[in-house]
C-alpha cells in the first residue's frame, strides 16, 4: 500500500457530530483541504488521563497516557502503526489537551 503525502491543514472540534459521545474532548485532524484524515477518543474511565489518536478506519495510531507525576504534567506517546499522522502533530495536540486540562481543572 502506498501512503499518500499530508499536508496539514488544523485541528478542530465539530461540537454537533461529537454532541453524543463520551468524549469530554475530543479533536479531529484535517489535511489542508479541510478532510479529516484522524480523531481523538479520550478514555473516560481512566484513572489517569489517556487518549488515542485514530486514523478513519479506527485503527489506533497513537497512545497518549498521562504518567503519574507530583510537580509536573507528563505524558509518554507512544506509536501504535504508521499513520498520515506525524509525531509532531501528536506532541501539539497533547499540548493542547493538558493546557484545556490545566484551565478546566
């Protein structure tokens, strides 16, 4: 299988397909022709904050865990599969989420 060339384009919320989910955040990544090529799904029931970053077959991409820390935020990422998703892109987005997290509480 060849895997297309992506060039990012933003990541974003669609508040009215995402209305029934579990998800209390959950992103959608979009190529610069605004497809979506991967979603989030944040695991609710957690102890620890986790997410999974997913292409559109649902396959696993990425595994985002929140470590267990005293003083600071920590995650540890991990690669799933290859994916049109870059690591770059998954640092970025759990940025994103821990800085909602930090604000929200």
């Amino acid at each position: 299988m060849i895997q297309r060339e992506v060039q990012f384009g933003y990541f974003g919320e669609d508040k009215i397909s995402d209305l029934f989910t579990m998800d209390k955040y959950r992103f959608h990544i979009y190529d610069k022709n605004k497809k979506e090529y991967a979603h989030t799904d944040q695991k609710i029931l957690s102890w620890l904050y986790q997410n999974e970053i997913k292409d559109n077959s649902n396959n696993i991409v990425y595994k985002i865990d929140k470590d267990f820390t005293l003083v600071t935020d920590e995650y540890t990422i991990t690669k799933i599969s290859n994916s049109d998703v870059t690591m770059d892109k998954a640092i970025f987005l759990t940025c994103i989420i821990d800085a909602i997290i930090d604000e929200n509480g």
